[in-house]
C-alpha cells in the first residue's frame, strides 16, 4: 500500500521538486565529468573529444555521418575533433570497404588506452552511486534517463548500435 501511494506522489511532482531535480542533473553532469576533465587536461583535449573516444570505442568502424548524427554537432565541429584525435595517433580513419565515400573510424591501441581511462573514472564514480541507490533506484534511474534523453520514443538498447540513416 506505501508502495502505491509513494507511486502516486511522484505523478504530482512540485514545480519546487521539479527545479531540484533539475538542480540535481546539472551537479551530477559536473561530478560525473569532473575525473575525465582533468585526464582529459593532460591531452589538452576537452568534453568533445571525450564523447568522439567514447562512441567511436562503442561502434567501432562507425562511419563519419554515423558519429555526427549520435554527437548532433556540426561537421565542421567533429571535423576539428577527429584531426586532433587522428594527429596525436589516437583515431584511425579508414576507407569504406562497401562504399568508399566512407571514412570508417576506430581507435588506435593509443585510443584504447586513454578511453579506459576515460570510462574507468566514469565506472567507479557510477558503480558507487549505483550500490549507495540499490537495485531499484538503477532502474528508475535508467528509465528516467530514457525519457529525459526523448520522451516518447522507443528506448535505447545498450546492445544495439544506433542505425546509419538509410541514403539514396
């Protein structure tokens, strides 16, 4: 019965709830990229070039148009990331086997190095917040994510990547 009424107490969430919530997000961004920024320093690189090594390591052989359309950012934006990543040996860029028009990206063993460490910080930061909430709270907090990320759209399946977009 608490369970219920607990259930029904988050659907009349407060305007005041709502802006701590908010709150909440912008120094849980901070803390969670707070241990990549100062590897990341190091490289003189900043939070694009992470988000590049990232999902390059996630899809590898993901093609240029690919990266752009999961980063959302401008060509000539990603453009100055990967000549970077690419310069200090860290990205390769291939030519499409099917479709030479293609560049194909992938890590270097450099690359690798750095987003394990990247993602290590990231993993012992998350695993800790994750074991203080328990199971549930993991959960909630996925589909909470799901929806903050697109609301009313199928979710993300970790398994799966995301679909070049079908040109002709």
């Amino acid at each position: 019965m608490s369970d219920n009424r607990s259930n029904q107490q988050i659907l009349f969430l407060t305007d005041e709830q709502l802006r701590l919530g908010i709150e909440a997000m912008f120094f849980a961004y901070k803390g969670f990229t707070s241990d990549p920024d100062k590897i990341l320093e190091n490289y003189s690189y900043g939070r694009a070039h992470h988000r590049a090594i990232h999902f390059i390591n996630q899809y590898p052989e993901t093609t240029v148009n690919n990266l752009l359309d999961i980063l959302g950012v401008t060509k000539q934006s990603l453009n100055r990331v990967l000549k970077t990543l690419v310069a200090d040996e860290l990205v390769n860029v291939s030519i499409g086997k099917n479709d030479r028009r293609k560049r194909n990206l992938s890590l270097t063993d450099k690359g690798r190095m750095l987003e394990k460490d990247l993602s290590t910080a990231q993993r012992n930061r998350m695993r800790l917040a994750y074991k203080a909430a328990g199971p549930d709270a993991v959960s909630g907090f996925r589909t909470v994510l799901d929806y903050i990320i697109q609301p009313n759209y199928p979710k993300i399946d970790g398994n799966n990547a995301p679909n070049e977009k079908k040109r002709k």
